[in-house]
C-alpha cells in the first residue's frame, strides 16, 4: 500500500541546456531532444487544455508523454502545478509543450528566442 501511495507523488520534469540544443527529461518518460534549429514556432500560454493521456504518465505531480486535446495529439512534459506553458513546434517531432512554473517557463521561452 505504501509503495502505491509513493508512485501517484513521484516524478519530475527537468530542462538540460547543451550546446545546440536541449533536453526535457523525467525519471517517469522518455527524454525529447530539441535542436533549436529545428524549432518551427513557439508560444507561451497561461492556461493550456491539456485534454487527454495516449500513453505515458499521470499522477499527482507530473503528467508526461503522448496526449491529445482539439488541436491533436503532442508530447506533453508537465507539472501538474504548472503556471505556465511552452508549446514547441519541432519539425520532425510536432508539438512539445512543456508546463511548469511562470518563472521556468519564460526562462525556456528566452533560450529558444536567443538560440534559434
């Protein structure tokens, strides 16, 4: 029963910069690679519907992996928390949106707009 309780709280969602590109990683989902010169487009929005899970996680923390919602099926890599989304067009991959706080949010919206 303990170690069930343990897994609906567990999870992180982490950004690692590297040179030419980045990564948005969790211990529960598979990590997403992104040149940023293969970002198309990115927007910032403060309330994004996250509509359904495909595959992946959810749980209390994070919600990670396939989703859909009207606009179709992307990756999502989330803080249940989040303040703040990242939807990240990336050719190749489609959209990437990646939810957390205002703060980490801006900051990542910042390195794409300095780097690609």
């Amino acid at each position: 029963m303990i170690l069930f309780f343990d897994l609906l709280y567990i999870g992180d969602v982490e950004v690692m910069v590297h040179d030419g590109y980045f990564s948005i990683k969790s211990d529960k989902y598979k990590e997403v690679n992104i040149d940023y010169r293969d970002i198309e487009q990115i927007s910032y929005e403060k309330d994004y519907k996250i509509g359904h899970k495909i595959n992946g996680v959810n749980n209390f923390k994070v919600s990670l992996g396939k989703y859909e919602n009207e606009g179709g099926r992307y990756l999502l890599y989330s803080e249940n928390n989040a303040k703040g989304y990242l939807l990240i067009e990336v050719k190749g991959l489609g959209l990437v949106v990646y939810g957390a706080s205002e703060e980490e949010v801006s900051s990542l919206y910042d390195l794409i707009e300095t780097n690609s």
